[in-house]
C-alpha cells in the first residue's frame, strides 16, 4: 500500500490510515498490538482491514505480473516455454478469487496470532519438559546415532520412532536430534534431555551442542536454573549432576535469564530473576548451581559434540543422477497450477536438471525401495522465493497432509512440514544431502519437486544432480 504517513506514529487516528501503516510495517510494536486487539472486538475494523488487504493484494499482483524474468532465463527457448503459461492471466475475476482467498487467510492469521499471544501471556513460563502428550504431534527426529545406548524406562520414548513431548535419557554414545522447527542438536551420553516441542528443550543433565539451525529460527534451551533464547545461534552447554553448567557460543549470540529454581515457594529477593545476559561467539560462562555466573571462559567446541561426526558416508560408487530428459514429467496433485495460476518447467544442466516457475509442483517415476539408510543428494538454487520449495515422495500422485514433504526454502511454515531443512540463503547452488530414510520408508513410485506461490505465482526452483542411495553413517 505505501502510502506515505502524514502524522507521528503515536498520531494515527483514522482507520484507514492505521490499516495502510500495519499493512507496511510502518507500526511500532505497542501500535501492532493495540490493532490486533482492536480486530479482535471491532467488526468494523475487520471487514475494513479484509477490504484493505484484498486491495493491496491486487496491487502487488499488478506490479508482480510486470516484472520481467531475470537476464539469464530471457533466452528465445524460455521465452517459447513461459508465453503458453501468459495466456492463463486472462480474467480479473480469476485474480480476484485468488486474492479474497489470500486476504480471508490473512484475517484469520491474525487472529490465529492474537489468540497465541493472549495463552501466552497467561500461562507462566515452565523450565520443565511436559512428559505427557495428548495430540501426538512429532516434535522432532533422531536421524544419526554413534554407539548410541538408551535407557528404555517407562517415562522415556521409543527412539525408532518420531519423537514427541517427553523424555529421552542416553547412556553413552552420541545421537544427532533433528528438531522440526528447525535447530539439529548433537546429545552426547549420559545425558536425560525433555523435549517440550519443535523448537524448545529442557536438559536435565548431560552435554549437548546446536550445530545447525534454519533462517532466522529461534530456539529455548531450558535447565533446572536457566533459560537460553537462541536466534539461530550455534553453542554447547553442559550441565553436572550437582546443576553446575557451562555455555560455550560457537556462532552467533544467545540470551540467558536466570530461572527460578523453586517457584513453587515464597519468592525471597535471592529468587528474584537477574537481568538477561548476552552471551556472544567465543564467549563462554560457568554457572552455578543457582544459575548465578561464576566465571568467564573463552568458548572450546572441541569439549562438546560436532555436526562433523555424524556425516552421511559418500555415494558408494558411481550413482548416476535422474536424467529429466528421458523422465516423463508431470503435474503433481492438485497442486500444480492450483487457482488457475502458471505453472511450467524447463530442463537445465543438458538434462541433469530442472527448473520449476509459477505455482508448480511436477512429479517424475523413480520406483524407489527406501530404507533407513537412504539418502537423496541434489543442489538447489532459486532467484525468486516463493512459500513453499522442496521435494517429496509419494506412491500415487495424490497429495494429502499425511505425505511427506521436505522444504528446503520458502517464506511459509506450514505446520504438518518440519523446518529443519529450511536452510537455502537466497544465493547460489546449495548441495543438500538428506537421510529421509529416517522419516519415511517402504515403496515410493513417484519423487515430487515444488516451486509453490498461490498468490502471485512467481516461485523458482532449480534442482539439478539428483541421487538417490544407500549410505550409512561414516564411522
């Protein structure tokens, strides 16, 4: 909508114009939350912000549809391919359905938000894993293991299977912990680790390290006495039996804030939370048993489990990649071209690649037996992000939430879909090597590649070296 403010930000008075500054960022927090909850109990306000929305979406539909293709896909051949894909441009009306669908998502987004935020403010703040799990809803995988050895109780989880809200307790080895929000964590035996959901834990004691997190993903590291605020950092903590810890930052910073360590009785001045501290790369801390600093160390990763142990072995042998061009390429689901928006694909790389425009999900036949070793290698680049780029198998071609797929870029976390891999910086060729014989295995006919945008349909993936193989974990 950007249109210019005419008054301060604490001014704003008419609707209109509080509507047009939410809509481009312009809002302060406290203002953000004041029009969310004025949402919430105005009518009026909502049918306004539903009209508003709807127009600004077909503005950046306009602008979007007259953005040319970037230089080095105007060649004659692509500009043959991409014009089929212009004539479906053809009804306002079409744009119109698309886009009352994208503004009603949007309302209830909001309102979805302001629901959260209000549970939020009033529940207290639990520095204890919940052991129970009424919904099932996985919140993360165990996809390596070294000499792994678990203790099997009756308050602990299968390991074989995905994991959900409860308790792990690792006798000796090491397991690398994808968790689907996005952080992989490497546990080091003995260690008794909570996970209360995709993206927060609880370590009762042990020694852990995050050694990989996807785009701009937070994630809470709780103990009996502290709590950790990472922003896609990477660090190590350690914590005794006796409750001491130590915090090593590798990359990145994190946040740490005293807890308190009973707060089941009166609170006395010495309960009293200290202020947060920032710890920074190549910073470390000791803490005490009271989660009180005691000393100032410089980081060592070498004393906490790396991603480095737990590489994927290398093809064994020569594995040819999917050669597109003699693939038969074609719509996968519903999916493709959904709301009669463009859809189209090109071969790259003499065949050893594809690139997928528009709102585009295509599916090639790779009969493919996967087993708990199976890995599928490939790289990836995009010039233009969409909601949702990545991959999966399936058997039919039918696609339903229960499918799984893998995202690998895209602005939009849907919830059935783990976010652990979502880690593509916008540039360049990205090689992606991923066990997905840990999420998934049995017989798969068909392999599916997605370029998904349902608003303005103008998502690009280019996947190009495609194998698929059998490779355990290296020694």
């Amino acid at each position: 909508m950007n249109q210019n403010p005419q008054h301060p930000d604490g001014d704003r008075k008419d609707p209109e114009e509080i509507i047009s500054a939410f809509l481009d960022g312009l809002l302060t927090e406290e203002e953000s939350q004041e029009f969310l909850k004025r949402l919430k109990s105005d009518e009026a306000s909502r049918e306004l912000y539903l009209e508003m929305m709807n127009l600004d979406s077909m503005l950046q539909w306009e602008q979007g549809q007259t953005e040319p293709l970037p230089e080095e896909f105007c060649t004659p051949e692509i500009i043959t391919q991409t014009e089929p894909a212009q004539d479906l441009k053809v009804a306002s009306t079409r744009k119109q359905l698309a886009f009352t669908r994208y503004a009603l998502a949007a309302t209830l987004a909001v309102c979805v938000c302001l629901a959260m935020l209000l549970l939020m403010e009033s529940q207290p703040a639990q520095a204890i894993a919940r052991i129970d799990s009424s919904d099932g809803v996985p919140a993360a995988m165990i996809i390596e293991e070294h000499d792994a050895v678990w203790e099997r109780t009756e308050w602990t989880q299968d390991v074989s299977k995905p994991l959900v809200p409860g308790w792990l307790k690792l006798k000796s080895g090491r397991a690398l912990i994808d968790f689907l929000g996005g952080t992989t964590i490497a546990l080091e035996g003995p260690a008794e680790l909570g996970l209360n959901s995709d993206s927060r834990a609880y370590l009762k004691s042990g020694r852990l390290a995050v050694v990989g997190t996807s785009r701009n993903h937070d994630f809470t590291l709780t103990t009996a006495n502290l709590t950790i605020l990472s922003q896609s950092a990477n660090f190590g903590l350690a914590v005794n039996p006796d409750n001491e810890s130590e915090l090593h930052v590798f990359d990145g910073s994190v946040q740490v804030t005293r807890s308190l360590s009973r707060p089941d009785e009166d609170i006395d001045q010495e309960q009293v939370p200290d202020q947060p501290i920032l710890v920074e790369a190549g910073q470390a801390i000791v803490f005490n048993n009271q989660g009180r600093e005691q000393n100032r160390l410089v980081a060592d990763q070498e004393t906490f489990p790396a991603r480095s142990q737990f590489s994927v072995a290398d093809p064994p042998g020569d594995i040819p990649a999917i050669d597109f061009a003699s693939t038969k390429i074609e719509p996968y689901s519903f999916q493709d071209g959904q709301y009669e928006l463009p859809t189209d694909y090109q071969l790259i790389e003499n065949g050893k690649g594809i690139r997928l425009w528009g709102n585009a999900w295509k599916s090639v036949e790779v009969n493919q037996e996967i087993t708990p070793d199976t890995v599928i290698e490939f790289d990836f680049r995009s010039s233009h992000q969409g909601q949702i780029h990545g991959f999966g198998f399936d058997i039919d071609r039918e696609y339903n939430r229960e499918n799984h797929t893998f995202q690998i870029y895209g602005y939009e976390a849907w919830s059935h879909i783990g976010q652990q891999f979502n880690t593509y910086s916008g540039t360049g060729w990205k090689r992606f090597r991923i066990r997905v014989g840990r999420y998934l295995t049995g017989k798969y006919r068909y392999l599916h590649f997605i370029a998904d945008e349902d608003v303005i349909a103008r998502a690009e993936s280019q996947f190009r070296n495609v194998r698929i193989y059998e490779a355990p974990t290296q020694p």
